[in-house]
C-alpha cells in the first residue's frame, strides 16, 4: 500500500466521520465553531492508546488538551505553560488533570535509562523522579510493578509541578476556583484511577502530595 493511499483513506474517514455526526446532530459543527468552554484542562501522554475525550466520554469542545511523551510539567516548557495559561486564564476552567498511564514507554524507557536520542533529554525529568522516589520504586517485586510504580509517582510529581507554576498560584490568589487532579489510566482494562493527589489551594498542596505518597506506599 502505498503512502498516498494510506493517506487518502484519511480523508475517506474524516469524510464518513462528518457525515455521522452531522446525521446525529445536525447543528454540531456550526456550534462548535462558534465557542469552545469547557471545564477541564487534561496533561497527558502523547501515547497514541490514550485518546483523553473517549477515556472520560467527552465530546470536542469539552475537554481542552495538552499531551507530551509522559506527561511531563516542565517550568521551562512555554508549550506546556501556554496551554496551561490560556486554559486557566482565558477558558477559565475549574479542573486541571495530569493523567499518566500504565504500560507508558517513556515512562518505561527512563526507568531503563534506555539511549534513544533526542528523547533522552526528556526523558531525564522522570528519571529525575525515580531518583527522587527510588526506594519506593525499588521496593516492588519486579521491573514491571518497579515501572507501573514510577508511572503513578510521575503522575503526582507532576500534579505538584502544576501547583507551583505562577499561572495556577496567581489564580488562586485572586480567589479563582480551580483544582488540580493526579489520575492513571490502565490500557489492559480502559479505566481511570484516582491518585488522590488533589489540590484546590496553595495551602493544600504539600498535604496533596503527602497523602498521595502514603497511600502508593501501602497499595
């Protein structure tokens, strides 16, 4: 099959897509042309298993995006941050939620230390956490549940990173309700777990991470 061809039966899909969701609502793509306003920001992984508006079953325009390999929150990315800011700023959202996911080959590749290029430089944000956390990590049984552990402890870490960016502190001090989650999604079953690592306020989040950490250390 050549490239064209694949690329072709893109644009048959798209055309096949439209069609069915014009014949179930057929005032769809006028209205979401108009306005996007949804209530959540979702930071995830750019993993092609994880399609975040089908995990939670939210329709476009009702989820607002920003994926990376491992869902990585890095002061320095203004990508990320931009996303971040206008979702907080300009959309207004009242949630923020960093999901990561089990079986993630970042993830995974930064617990092997694995040499894969460019990526590695990345990828050194979560070897950052296995570091940080690594009597946590070293802990468990074996290298599956060693990687399954560092997806969950990227998650929270990240959620924390999140808190501390000026976007989010500068909203909570002028009063503005928005609150942070830390979830997981497992590919083998397609269900969301709660992390448990929540904040509303800059007073809560040291307690968010805490608690977090105390109940990974016993699950």
């Amino acid at each position: 099959m050549t490239t064209e061809h694949t690329l072709a039966s893109l644009f048959v899909n798209n055309r096949e897509w439209a069609r069915r969701t014009t014949a179930r609502d057929p005032d769809f793509f006028q209205s979401l042309s108009e306005q996007q306003s949804p209530r959540y920001l979702w930071i995830g992984c750019s993993d092609s298993r994880v399609p975040a508006n089908e995990i939670v079953g939210l329709k476009p325009g009702e989820l607002f995006v920003h994926r990376n390999v491992a869902n990585v929150v890095v002061h320095t990315d203004l990508n990320c941050l931009s996303v971040l800011q206008y979702a907080v700023d300009v959309l207004q959202v009242e949630h923020v939620i960093v999901c990561g996911h089990y079986g993630c080959g970042g993830v995974r590749a930064a617990y092997l230390r694995s040499s894969l290029g460019l990526i590695d430089n990345w990828l050194r944000h979560v070897q950052d956490v296995r570091d940080r956390h690594h009597a946590a990590i070293d802990g468990a049984a074996d290298d599956d549940k060693r990687i399954a552990r560092l997806c969950e402890l990227n998650v929270v870490e990240q959620v924390i990173h999140v808190c501390r960016t000026t976007i989010v502190e500068d909203a909570w001090r002028r009063g503005q309700r928005v609150t942070i989650h830390g979830w997981i999604y497992d590919l083998r079953d397609g269900l969301l777990r709660d992390l448990h690592c929540t904040a509303a306020a800059s007073s809560q989040v040291v307690a968010a991470h805490t608690d977090a950490l105390e109940r990974l250390a016993v699950s």
